[in-house]
C-alpha cells in the first residue's frame, strides 16, 4: 500500500472523489501536510435538493481544516462543483469530509 491509498482510506474518499495530490511543507513550524482532492472528470454530482445526479455547472476552490496528521496541520483542498439541475437550477453541492458550511472536516 503506497501513501496515497494509505491518506484515502483514512480520509474515507469514494468515487468520484480522489486524492490528487499530497505536499509535506517542514520549512514552516508546524509542519503543515496539504491534501488535493479531486472529482474524476466527466463525474455526475447529486442535486443537493432532490438528489439526482447532474453534471457540473462549475468549480470553486475551497480547504477544510483536518485532524492533526500525527504533529503535522493537515489542511484538504478540493475544487467544489456546482450542479446544473434541470429542475432546481444551479446549486452547490455538499461534501462527503465536512458538514453544510463548515471550514472543518467531519
């Protein structure tokens, strides 16, 4: 098992989400660990009103604070779509690692 299945089993991503990337920054004090997730392109994401799943209308970069990673900050970036629903119009939709508007990960 290499780093990267280690970080998505412990961060618990499932399709469409995957862990892009992971950068360990020890010039600053903390050590601050970043983790990249991404959606697989092409993904369907579930209207955030009636659930069915749509495309993509668009994406903003958004970073939770995540739990320590032994001494080390640990921060996740995604890029974060929102939906086009034919029937309720485009709307934001809720990640899997944190709750509705929080700045921190479940």
């Amino acid at each position: 098992m290499d780093a990267t299945q280690i970080l998505t089993l412990g961060l618990g991503l499932e399709a469409p989400w995957i862990l892009k990337d992971q950068h360990l920054d020890t010039s600053v004090s903390p050590h601050r660990l970043d983790l990249y997730v991404e959606a697989e392109r092409g993904s369907l994401y579930p209207c955030p009103e009636c659930g069915k799943a749509c495309p993509a209308h668009d994406f903003a970069d958004k970073t939770w604070r995540h739990l320590n990673f032994f001494q080390h900050h640990c921060y996740l970036h995604a890029r974060v779509p929102r939906t086009k629903c034919p029937e309720h119009g485009v709307k934001r939709i809720e990640v899997p690692w944190a709750r509705p508007g929080s700045d921190f990960t479940l």
